[in-house]
C-alpha cells in the first residue's frame, strides 16, 4: 500500500499542445502572447501593440495639425537630434514635445518637456537671458567679490530632508 503520496505519472501536466493552443504570435511585435490579448475574430495584432499604434497615429495627427509637421518629419526631426532633447541632450521616457517660436510659429526643434516648459519658459524665449544665465554659471560674481565660500551640509541637504518628512 502506498503513503498519501500521488506518484509522478498521475499528476496532471498540461501537454504541449495546449500550452500552445493558448498561444499566440503577435504580427508586429513578434512575440508569443496569451489568446486574452487578442480581440476580434481575426486578432492578428495584440492589443498592446492596437493601442501603440493608436497612440502614434494621434500624436501624428496632433502634431500635424498643430504644428504643420508632415507624416514623418516629426521621426526625422527625431532622428536627426539623436533622439534626445536639444538643449540638455537627455533623453526621457515620454515623446519630446515639438517647440516653437510664439511670435512667428517657426517650429524650432524637440525638447523634452523640462527644457520646454520650464527652461524657455523662465528666460522668455530670449536668447540674451540665456547667455547671461551661462555666464553667471561660468563666472559667478559672488566669487569675484567674496572670494570663494561653501555652503554648509545643512544647506545642501536640506532639500533631502523635506522630502524625507
């Protein structure tokens, strides 16, 4: 007689074939997906890859409207700038936002959205304010008047310690 133990060939395994069965592949993206995925009696494409691409065509459309870019001239811009923000050079996870003049509608290029909505933002579209931003970086005029002076650890930390509370 045997313990409670079920032996190995009476335990119930799924076959490969209905594992298989379960499955499918992904027209665009290749990738073997869950049935679940798929919507529609045909369901060629996953329904990831349904909302990527419903994604780009309405950012495509937006951009055209709003901006006059073409299909396409959005990705060149893109690939042209290395895929990165033009001023800063990072890339984010989100799409960079196309800027533009405000006075003449020239579309400038693609910045992410710091660069876009904060940087310009602050020195108003103005070139003479950024100059002057970067010369004040490269040669602070408290130095030149002062001398050099460090600020404490509490001052430089004290940003760190707010968002901890």
């Amino acid at each position: 007689m045997r313990s409670g133990r079920t032996s190995s060939r009476t335990s119930r395994r799924p076959r490969e074939s209905e594992s298989a069965r379960s499955m499918k592949r992904c027209e665009r993206c290749q990738k073997n997906r869950q049935l679940r995925f798929f919507t529609g009696p045909r369901g060629r494409i996953c329904t990831t890859c349904q909302r990527k691409a419903r994604s780009d065509a309405t950012h495509r459309r937006r951009v055209g409207k709003t901006y006059g870019l073409e299909a396409g001239e959005y990705d060149a811009l893109f690939k042209a700038q290395g895929g990165a923000c033009a001023i800063c050079g990072g890339t984010r996870k989100q799409r960079l936002s196309v800027d533009h003049c405000h006075k003449s509608g020239v579309v400038r290029g693609l910045l992410c959205r710091l660069c876009n909505s904060r940087l310009l933002t602050a020195a108003r579209d103005s070139p003479d304010v950024l100059r002057r931003a970067a010369a004040y970086l490269e040669a602070p005029p408290a130095v030149d008047v002062l001398g050099p002076r460090y600020a404490s650890e509490e001052a430089n930390n004290s940003r760190q310690r707010k968002r901890k509370r």
